[in-house]
C-alpha cells in the first residue's frame, strides 16, 4: 500500500450522492515500491517517505463508513482488510452491462459518460469513478443485490454475465465452461462452472469393460 483514495457516498432521501471531493494520501508502506509499481501509477520511494503509516490508512478508509465499496474488492481486500461489507463494482458492472467492452474502470468511464479529472491508477482518481460507477448501478441494483453480486465465494445457480448470462450452468456449453475455470472471474463463479464439469463428467457412460477371455477348462459344450 503506497496510497489510499477515497470518496464519500451518502445516502439521502432522494438517492444516492456523491458528498465532497476525492481525497487520496500518501503511505509509506515501509519498503521499497517495486519498479514495475511505480510504472503503473508513477508513485517513487521520495513520494511516501512522509507518508501515512499502513494502519491509520486503514482506519482512516473505515470512519463512519457502513460499507466500502472497490473495482475489483479482492483486490483491495488484501490492503485494507476491514470487517465491513464490500460493493464490487466490478463484479456488479459485469452482471448489469455485459455488453461493455471490457469492464475495467477507464473502459466504464467512457462508456458511461462519467467526467473525472486525474490520473488513472492514482488513488483518489480511480476511487471518483468507481464511485460514479457504483451511482450508475443503483438505478439497476439494490444494495442487497449488490452485495450478493460482490460476494467471491458466493456460487451462482445462474450465469451473472457475459454472452451466457442469465442461463444455469447446466444449459452453458462445455467450451466456455472450460473458459470460466481459467479465467480471473470471481471464485463463485469459477466453483459453478467445475461444479458443472464434473456433473457432466459423471454422467457420462462408462466404457464397456472388455471381456474376458475364456480359458479351456470354463468352456461351456
């Protein structure tokens, strides 16, 4: 961790809104960022020296929050590490627009129409659209929904995205069955299709065992 960014949705009367500005800091996660790090989101060892130490960052993501909400949470999980519930706003963006390009966060900006000023891969920029994406997606989903959508370990009975979505497993071709297990989907999803392989591959015919020769002496005349 080496920064953390972060914008505020509340929920009022009318919806859901965006409150303030998208806050980032600096960490200074106490040793070298990695130079292929430092390639994807420009931020050097001179940048966080000052920065924050890892476990204010943590706390200070957490303040008065009753969910957090991430592009990718599996991600992020492994940083921040809170007992709160998770929004996946990838995982949901998948499930609600399966024709999208790709679902990555820049790729839902513009097909969205989502305006945010910044960097991509810098904290609080990306944090500002994913906070944009999550507001698209409450005119689709519930906060239940969501939450059901962003939980990795949760097995669907249905496809919950791409070409198959909406089809149980059972009904989805062997090929892209096959493609799901090896794919960077969720762990939910990648456990119903080897579930599915394996009912498959249980059903299937056993080949006749071969008969066995007949020895002299158990000859029936």
């Amino acid at each position: 961790m080496c920064e953390i960014g972060w914008v505020d949705i509340v929920f009022y009367p009318d919806g859901w809104k965006i409150e303030g500005e998208q806050q980032s800091r600096f960490v200074n996660p106490g040793h070298p960022i990695p130079a292929k790090c430092t390639e994807i989101h420009g931020i050097t060892d001179d940048m966080v020296v000052d920065g924050m130490d890892p476990s204010d960052a943590r706390a200070l993501l957490s303040r008065g929050a009753t969910l957090l909400g991430a592009h990718n949470v599996s991600f992020d999980k492994q940083f921040v590490r809170s007992p709160l519930p998770w929004i996946c706003t990838l995982e949901c963006a998948r499930h609600v627009w399966p024709q999208a390009p790709n679902h990555k966060n820049e790729t839902l900006k513009e097909y969205l129409g989502i305006k945010v000023e910044g960097d991509a891969h810098r904290a609080g920029y990306d944090a500002a659209v994913s906070a944009h994406i999550f507001l698209h997606l409450t005119r689709h989903l519930t906060i239940a929904e969501m939450l059901g959508l962003s939980d990795p370990g949760a097995v669907p009975l249905k496809m919950p995205f791409g070409e198959h979505k909406g089809k149980r497993f059972t009904e989805i071709p062997d090929g892209y069955l096959s493609w799901l297990t090896r794919s960077d989907v969720r762990k939910g999803v990648k456990i119903a299709a080897q579930n599915e392989i394996n009912r498959r591959n249980a059903a299937k015919p056993s080949a006749p065992a071969s008969r066995p020769r007949s020895s002299s002496w158990d000859r029936s005349f």
